[in-house]
C-alpha cells in the first residue's frame, strides 16, 4: 500500500509542479505584457506631454494670423503693397537696392527684404544679394 501511497504521492507532486509551472509561465507572460504596456503608456505620455502648452500657443498663433490678416487689409486699403522679388529675377535697380554681391552677374541670388510701394511710388527698395 505504501507503494501505491507513494506512486499516487508522486502523481500528486506532478500535478502540482505541473500547475506551478503552468501558473509561472502565464505569471512572466502578464508580467511581460504589463512591462509592455507600461511602455507604450511611457512613450504616450512623452510623445504628447506639451499638448496643453501647444494648444494655448495655437490660439496665440491664431490671434497673430488676424492681427497680421487685418494690418494687410488696412495697409491694402491705403494702397500700400509688398513687391515680392524671386530668386533668379534680373536684377532691377528701380526696386531693388543690392546690398550685397556674390560674384560678377546681375541675377537675384538671395532675398533679404521684399519692397514695398505706396500707390506707384517705391518707398523701399527689395533688399537683394545679385549675382550669377
């Protein structure tokens, strides 16, 4: 009987280092998952920690958009307007003055400043490098 006691003692210590094993595995899969998602989480809450302070300056920005939006208008109202000059234009000495010059040539080759003109007159000249 103590054989049979011992075989079923035996089965018995299976079973529950069975089940202990089954418990330690699913135990170091949660425990993986958990760091996992503690992870993510992390990374979530670093990626969008300066939300809020970026929304506020978004209505900063948005406030400067109409200032800038009605300042064009009242300027455009007294017909006062920006001459953009691009790059690569022809050098123009009538709206433009060089304040700078790359090498030998008479071609637009950086933009400091736009011009701006009062009805047809150029009350200050584009501020221009000039070169090839």
């Amino acid at each position: 009987m103590e054989t049979s006691d011992n075989t079923q003692q035996s089965q018995n210590n299976e079973q529950r280092i069975k089940e202990l094993e089954e418990q330690l595995q699913r135990a170091l899969a949660d425990y993986a998952n958990l760091k996992k998602r503690f992870e993510k989480e992390k990374s979530e809450v670093v990626k969008f920690s300066n939300e809020m302070l970026l929304m506020n300056l978004i209505n900063i920005v948005d406030g400067f958009d109409m200032i800038l939006k009605e300042f064009n208008n009242l300027l455009a109202a007294n017909d006062f307007e920006k001459l953009d000059v691009e790059v690569g234009s022809t050098f123009d000495p009538n709206t433009m003055e060089a304040t700078d010059k790359q090498e030998e040539g008479n071609k637009v080759t950086l933009v400091y400043a736009p011009a701006y003109k009062l009805h047809d007159k150029i009350v200050r000249p584009a501020k221009v490098q000039v070169g090839k």
